[in-house]
C-alpha cells in the first residue's frame, strides 16, 4: 500500500531513457501524457482520499524505437501554496483543509461568510484537455491549468468562470471531428438558477491572428434547470454522438447547504455528495444543431455512473453506454484508510462496475400504447418502455462486468463501435489486469502480470488503419515488487500480444487518465525532446 498509494512521488523533470525490451513500431512517434495524484502528505499534514493528492504529470516520449520519460508536480496555486506552508491550507474533494488552524471558532465563522462561494483548488489532477494549440490539465473545479506538454512546465491557471457561468465542470472534455471541445459543468450561484450547462471551445478562434486563446469564443450550446436548486447531480463525464448529447442527472448529488457550511463544520466536499437511492436518473439528451433538449422525459433505476463510453444514433434511436454502480460506494473504496486495510486483507466489498447500453428513441410515435417498447433495434435488448404523461423508462441490456477506466478507439467515438479497452476490476486487492472487451462476441483480451499495476490503456491507431482495433495500446505499469522496475508497456490491440517494453528506474505513480499526442499534432518548432535533450538522457541512463 504505502508504495502503491501512501507514499509521496519524487518527480523526474529531466528526461531519462528508457530500456526497451521488443521492438516498437516505428510508425508510432508522440508523447504520452497522463496525470494523477503523487503527493498525499505535505510536512506533518495527510490528505484522506486518493483524489486529493497533488497532481503529478509523467509523460513517455516515443522516437524513433526510444522512449523518454520525465515527471513533474504541477505548480498549481494549491501546490505553492502548501509548500510555502509545509502543510496542507487548500481542501480538496476528500480534505477540508485551514489556512489559519490558530484562528477561533469565530474568526473560523467569520472566514467562512466568505467561503460562501468558496475558492475552489486548481490541483488539477484527473486529465488532459487539447484546446486549439494548447494544453491543459483538469480537475472538476472552475480551474484548469494550461501546460507545456513537451517539459511538462506549469503555465497559466485559467478560470473557466471568465468565459461561462460555472463552478464546477467534468474533467472529461470531447472533441469533434474539427477539434472543437464540449464539456458540461453546472452553474451553482447564478441567483438560485441552478442549472447544467453544456458549452463548446473553438478549436481555434477566429480572430488568432490576434493570439486569443480559443477560450475567449466559448458559447454556451445549452443549459438544463436543475431538479433540484438545492442539489444538483454530481457528474464525472457524458457522452456524445453526431448530433447529440447525453447528460445523466444522477441520484448522486452535491448538497449545496451542506457545501456553503462544509468549511465551518470542519467536514470534506465529498461529506456534502449523498446517493439518493430512492431516486431516479433523468436521461437529457441535447440535440446539439438546436442547443434544445429533447422533450420527452426519459429516466432509468438509481445508479452512479463515472464514465460514459461511448454513444451513437442507430435507426432513429440513440445507444450509449456506460459503466454504472448501483451506488456511490466507489469513492468510499479511495480513502486512503480504506485502500490501506485493503491491502491487509481487510478489502471492503468492492462494488462491482457493470457496462450496461441503453437505447432512447429520438422520434416519439405519439400513437405507441403505454407499456409499449420503443425500441425495435436488433442490435440490442435495451427497451424504453412507454409510460403514462409522456415518460419514456429505460430499461438497459447488461453487457459485461468488471471493468473501468475505458477507453475505445475515438476515431470511433459517436459511431457504432465493437471494442472496449479498460482496466478489470477484480474483488480480491491483486494486481489488474488490462482488458479488451469485444462487444459483438462478448469475448475478452487480457494482459496481466504478477505485481504489475496497469494505468488505463489508451489506444494508437495505425496511420493505415482500416479496422476499428488496427492499434497498439500504451499502458504505463507499476510494480509493488520493489525489484522490478515500472514500465510502459506496448501492446497490438488486435491480438494483445506484448510487442515492447520500456523500462524507466524512476519512481513512478499509480495514475487517472492521459492523453497521446502523436508526433503530427505538434507545432514542429516545438518537437520535443531536442538532440540536446536526448544527448543528456542518454548519459543519465549511463550513470543509472
Ligand atoms: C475539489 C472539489 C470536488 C472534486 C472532485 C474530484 C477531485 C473528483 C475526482 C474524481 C475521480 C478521479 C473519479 C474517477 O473516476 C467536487 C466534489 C467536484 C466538489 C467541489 C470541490
Ligand atoms: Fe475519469
């Protein structure tokens, strides 16, 4: 455990060369982002939960057969400003956190007026966002970080709520076919209008001769009343098709009173997010030419989903699936206190993740008899089933069991697709393994190895390629064998077979999510790294 989660990261910000084991394709030139929390105690101070630990950025560079890794904290204003401290002063999702713990109940109550609307952390520790040019990381608040994605340097921190109403926003932007990106947030102050908002960023702003960040042109495409002013869902991501958007207004919300006094009763933002299981989840589908959401009211059985797949229209009806819980369990798992008696043998019960697809019907036949089945498709067994009042229950097929942190090919995004890469989830606190799941034969791919903690594959099509797997997948991987070293692991994800291995002595962290950027999408004056560079890397690995 302490290895794994406990521990605190050193970061490796000069490059250092990998040993490669297998060949990697020489097609296969970019660098691979990814990001999570590597810090979780700072001076005499812990964090409680996983997701609180400050980000840290690793990336793996591919040229020409070698592999560069480095690691690097993001500078955010929390970081600095927990180092200035040598505690922690800035709470996160599982840490309430004071700047001042010499002050009295009062002046604590007194600070807490003006926590009303509180600041929220800019340790954005969950993702990568591709902005025009730019790159940023993510987290769930009004903050994301511009940075290098070359040194992986800290840049600008940007305040989403300069260019749209919200307060809070997923870490998990989509793009379209253009680049453009969408998001969802929700808009928690606007005079008791709690509301979603859907909006979109320019891939690139029409004015750039004029060096404007395409953020400056965000629209809003569309904003959903909340149920509940006073408790708006809690949302992790949403899915997209050509010419749709899924939002799930979860039974998995925040509590808004709880939030605006968290701060005085010395008690967590995750302490104010409650699953209402005697609820439903409502299913807003957004048509995106019109920004208006689609009328009819679909919901489904309570459940708390993270991640959407993926999603597309088939026949006039709309498919998408995700990976639903039947409650919120999943972020009790990631108190560090809990992951810790899980490697004692203690394991709480891990709640079981299920990919279930649902099916909408995009035309309502306003003639269909109550109780009737919407949904004609051959191609699934999901049924929205038509109610009294103009409510469609939707009622999903369950595909498979015991994976997370999904990826697909995005090339398929919003189309129909036939593969999930993901990480398994087994009961027992062994080492993952990394799955492909094929949707059509409901078959399974896997890849595991003893002590071996794989992060979330993420897929590389081929420049050629003409099947949805034709790919390798990268999966970065710790060991909790203190004499193996962790590497990046380089897999066909046709037919799972290990085609590389690239072996770096640094410390590395278990992480979220990540992003590869191939060689093609860089501005050539910012190739990375330089023959400088790899001149120095190749000498540290000498002396390693
Ligand atoms: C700081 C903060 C939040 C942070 C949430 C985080 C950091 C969630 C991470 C989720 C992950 C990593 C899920 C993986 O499946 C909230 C609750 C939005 C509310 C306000 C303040
Ligand atoms: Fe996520």
């Amino acid at each position: 455990m302490e290895v794994l989660f406990g521990r605190n990261k050193k970061e490796q910000p000069e490059p250092v060369r990998a040993k490669v084991t297998g060949k990697i394709p020489t097609w296969l030139q970019g660098t691979l982002l990814r990001n999570g929390p590597g810090m979780h105690t700072v001076g005499e101070t812990s964090y409680n939960h996983w997701f609180d630990g400050l980000a840290l950025l690793h990336s793996f560079t591919i040229r020409d057969g070698e592999v560069y890794y480095r690691s690097r904290y993001l500078r955010s204003d929390t970081y600095n400003a927990n180092m200035e401290a040598n505690r922690i002063v800035v709470s996160e999702f599982g840490t309430m956190a004071y700047p001042d713990p010499s002050k009295n109940i009062l002046s604590k109550a007194f600070t807490y007026l003006s926590h009303t609307i509180p600041d929220f952390t800019d340790n954005c520790l969950i993702n990568f966002m591709k902005c025009g040019e730019d790159f940023y990381v993510t987290t769930e608040t009004n903050y994301i970080r511009k940075i290098n994605p070359q040194t992986l340097e800290t840049l600008e921190k940007v305040d989403y709520r300069k260019y749209v109403g919200i307060n809070l926003a997923t870490a998990h932007p989509h793009y379209d076919s253009a680049g453009n990106v969408l998001n969802i947030g929700t808009s928690i102050v606007d005079k008791g209008k709690t509301k979603y908002v859907i909006f979109k960023i320019p891939a690139a702003a029409p004015d750039r001769m004029k060096r404007k960040s395409p953020l400056q042109h965000t629209e809003v495409l569309c904003s959903i009343p909340s149920r509940s002013l006073l408790s708006p869902s809690y949302y992790h991501s949403f899915g997209v098709t050509e010419n749709y958007i899924v939002f799930l207004e979860q039974p998995f919300k925040l509590d808004i009173l709880k939030m605006a006094t968290a701060y005085i009763r010395g008690v967590s933002w995750a302490s104010c997010l409650t699953f209402h299981r005697e609820d439903k989840t409502y299913i807003h589908i957004v048509d995106q030419r019109t920004g208006k959401p689609v009328s009819t009211r679909f919901y489904t059985d309570p459940m708390v989903v993270f991640h959407h797949i993926n999603a597309y229209e088939e026949d006039g009806c709309l498919l998408f699936d995700v990976i639903a819980y039947e409650d919120s369990s999943l972020y009790d798992c990631f108190y560090l206190d809990n992951l810790k008696q899980g490697f004692e043998g203690n394991s709480r019960i891990v709640p079981v993740p299920t990919l279930k697809r649902f099916a909408v019907p995009l035309c309502m036949d306003k003639n269909a008899e109550v109780g009737s089945n919407l949904i004609k498709l051959a191609s699934t067994t999901a049924r929205a089933l038509k109610e009294k009042d103009d409510q469609v229950y939707c009622q999903p097929e369950l595909l498979c069991e015991g994976l997370e942190l999904p990826q697909i090919n995005y090339a398929h995004n919003r189309k129909r697709y036939r593969y999930v890469f993901a990480f398994e989830v087994q009961r027992s606190p062994i080492p993952n393994k990394i799955l492909k799941y094929d949707i059509l034969t409901k078959s399974f791919l896997r890849w595991g190895e003893e002590h071996c903690w794989p992060s979330e594959p993420v897929f590389v099509p081929t420049p050629d390629a003409k099947e949805e797997d034709d790919g390798i997948l990268l999966s970065a991987i710790v060991s909790s064998d203190p004499q193996k070293l962790p590497f990046l692991l380089i897999l066909d994800a046709k037919t799972f077979a290990e085609l590389a291995r690239a072996y770096v002595d640094v410390d590395m962290h278990l992480d979220l999510h990540g992003l590869f950027i191939p060689d093609t999408d860089w501005d050539p004056r910012k190739q990375a790294p330089s023959q400088e560079v790899q001149d120095r890397a190749s000498s540290q690995t000498g002396q390693a």
